[in-house]
C-alpha cells in the first residue's frame, strides 16, 4: 500500500482538538465557531476534526435534531451549521492561521431518507424480508453494501467533493472497521492523488492491525478501557506498561495511536473525564500529550466541561471568561511541536519506559532524540510518593514543564509528586 500513497509529514507533530458544532457556541454554527480560532491556535491547537457537516436524515431521527452520524446527504451542509459557503470560508480561515482541518466521515450507513435511499436502493444492505437493514444496535441508520462496486465509486465521489469543494485536509473515518478493508485501499490512493491526506480511523490498532496499512492513526479504544479499570478497580502499574508495549509492537512504522481522555461518544454515553478517571484525569491527559501518538482534545476539556453534553437535542457549552485548563493544555501542546524528542518519525527519537522498584505506583518514560530527552513522572495513586534515581535514568540540569523548578539530578537523586500528581521534566 505504502507505494499507492505517502503519508503526510505534518502527521508527526500534529494534535487533533475535536469540535462539536452543535454544542459549542449558542449559535451552533460554522461562522460562531470561528470566533474560537485565535484562543485554540494560541492554546497550541494543529488540527481541527469536525464531527460530521453532513445534513441529519429526518425519518427515525432520535431527539429533537437527531444524530450527526444518521447522514441523510454526502455532499451537502446541514443548515443547523450554515452554509457550504460558510464551511469554505472557515476552512480558509483556519488555514491562513496555520491550522489543518478534517472531517468526520460515516462510510458505514446513512439515515433512513439518505437520498440513495430513493436514487440507489441498491446501494443498500437488504434484511431477509428485502428491506432496508438497520445497523446493528443503532435503530435510526442502515448499512451499505460495499459489495456494490457502483456503491464503492460513488462513496469515494462524496469524499472527494469536500477535498476538492472544501480543501479539507483529511478524514476522521467513523468505525472504519465496519467497513471492508478493500474499500478502505481503494479509496485512499485516489483520494490522496487529489490531495496528501491525513487518515485517521476509528478502531483499536490491537483489534484491527491490518487497517493500518490504510491510516495513519488509529484509536487506542483498549487504553481508555484499562485506565479506567485501573482508577475504579485494580491498580497494576505492570500491567499498563504490557499494554503499552503491546501497542508500540503493532503500530508499524508511519503510525501512531490516538490517546485521549474524552470524546463524543464518551462524554455523552460513558461519562466526563472526571467520572471515570476521578483525580487521575489530569494525570492521564499528561500522558496523552507527551506518549507517543497523537493527542485527542474533545471540546470543551480546556474549561474543563463537567457535564454530559446531550448528542440528540442542542446543550451548548457553558463557556467561562477563563478556560482553567487552557495554559495546562498550550504548555504540553508547545512541547510537543517544539521538542524534537516528542516527533519520533522526524528526528528519529525514541521512548523508554522507565523502572522504580521501590515505588510502584509510578508510571515513567523518557523520551529521547539525541541529547534532546524529555522526562515524565505520573504519581497514578492517591498518596505522595518520594522516589530515587536509582540507575542514573536522571542526569544533569532539568527544568519541571509546568512549574519551572529548575533541578540537578546530580546533587539531589530525589524526587516528589503529591497524589495523582505529575511532572514532566525537560532537558
């Protein structure tokens, strides 16, 4: 596959901040959006995911604006966002402010009054009585058939017209895995021809390697589920680490996992960050920032939001004068861009876990590029924990991310963090 396409560079340093539309501003479109450029560009943000601009189907509509996943057209806006203008003009906008942009895509169904629904009913998944077949678990869209060559041409069209309409700069592909593989590789090379893409899908790199032949990044669907067992039930810092290592043993070269701590799906179905990490959130999203792969920053996390947001009916953001998280979040995305440890597939660094036999409650790994290291200790307890340098992983002179605190690793081998604390030291 790799000869049909190559990835794109900027993939290495990137970020993702994923924006619910709909909840984000009280107007809830493209234009009131734009506003928020400038605050997230200076928080450090690289890359903007949309969730979908696609027009919701009206039959079986849940709530009282039904769910941006049930698509109803693939090559219009929703008028609850504006217009097709209106998503050109905020695309450029972000462009000129060095932002890169994707969209989320639902290859696997559409809503039930899709405009294929009436033009290509062949396009469709049939059920044994020969109608439309409703996706599993999900009562309010129905499956394609990417059997259907004619069904394959006319979904890489729809994608194409926003790269060619819109300029986008990618896709955030919804549960990629439901879709065949096969389409997947014949999508992306004709797609990318038009413009290098950045790909990112929705599946777990454990459960479904082969689609990283396709996508550049993928979920770590199996992380999020660990940690929050290990917050609510068992506290095995060994067996983070086997996970871990499992997953930089599956990601092939030009790939990443994308960590998070909350996205659409979580907030509104499984709960905030703060209900299922507790006091370890702030700690986790230190981890996601500065372990290899992509950083995942869902809407609102900078506040921090404490709610569920709604994913049918309209539930904004209550937006403060002061986002509390946003310097939190601009020191560990600055850090990232700059550091040249924090880019592997650029500089050719690389990350390290690291051992502390007489505290197992840390989490730690340098990453290193060169003489260019990054340190980062997590506390993943409810105690203080005072550890030692054991085997000189620390040297020299390190100043603390957040704090500043200058410290010679030489004179004081020593180090502190409060419950559930971290720091990331920088050398």
């Amino acid at each position: 596959m790799e000869k049909d396409f190559k990835r794109v560079d900027w993939r290495y340093r990137t970020n993702v901040y994923e924006v619910n539309l709909r909840q984000y501003t009280p107007e809830g479109t493209f234009n009131a959006f734009a506003g928020s450029l400038t605050r997230l560009r200076k928080m450090g943000v690289e890359t903007l995911w949309f969730m979908p601009v696609t027009p919701i189907a009206k039959e079986r509509m849940k709530g009282e604006l039904g769910s941006y996943y049930a698509c109803s057209d693939y090559t219009a806006v929703n008028p609850e966002f504006g217009t097709l203008d209106d998503f050109k003009r905020l695309v450029g906008q972000a462009h000129k402010m060095g932002f890169k942009v994707i969209i989320d895509w639902v290859a696997n169904h559409t809503g039930w009054d899709h405009i294929w629904t009436k033009k290509h009913p062949e396009y469709y998944e049939k059920d044994e009585g020969g109608n439309f077949k409703a996706a599993s678990g999900m009562d309010d869209i129905i499956e394609l058939d990417f059997a259907n060559p004619n069904l394959v041409e006319a979904m890489i069209n729809a994608m194409a017209f926003w790269i060619k309409e819109c300029d986008i700069d990618g896709f955030r592909c919804d549960l990629a895995f439901w879709v065949t593989l096969d389409f997947w590789k014949k999508a992306r090379p004709v797609l990318d021809a038009i413009k290098p893409l950045f790909w990112l899908g929705e599946f777990d790199a454990l459960d479904n390697p082969e689609y990283l032949e396709v996508f550049d990044a993928s979920y770590t669907w199996s992380w999020m589920h660990k940690t929050e067992d290990f917050y609510k039930k068992e506290r095995s810092i060994p067996s983070l680490k086997s996970l871990l290592q499992r997953y930089s043993e599956t990601f092939i070269p030009g790939t990443g996992g994308l960590y998070f701590t909350s996205n659409h799906d979580e907030n509104s179905w499984n709960g905030t960050e703060y209900e299922k990490y507790g006091d370890m959130a702030a700690a986790l999203a230190v981890f996601s920032c500065t372990w290899e792969g992509i950083p995942l920053i869902y809407s609102g996390q900078e506040l921090p939001v404490l709610k569920r947001l709604k994913f049918f009916d309209k539930d904004p953001i209550e937006w403060k004068d002061e986002c509390k998280l946003e310097e939190f979040y601009r020191k560990l995305l600055t850090l990232r861009i700059e550091h040249p440890a924090m880019t592997p597939g650029k500089t050719g660094s690389n990350t390290t876990l690291l051992e502390f036999k007489k505290d197992d409650h840390i989490l730690g790994y340098k990453r290193t590029a060169g003489d260019r290291v990054v340190w980062v200790l997590l506390n993943l307890s409810p105690y203080p924990s005072r550890f030692r340098n054991e085997r000189g992983s620390f040297s020299g002179q390190l100043n603390e991310l957040f704090s500043g605190e200058a410290k010679d690793c030489d004179a004081d081998p020593w180090f502190e963090l409060p419950a559930w604390g971290y720091k990331v030291y920088v050398k």
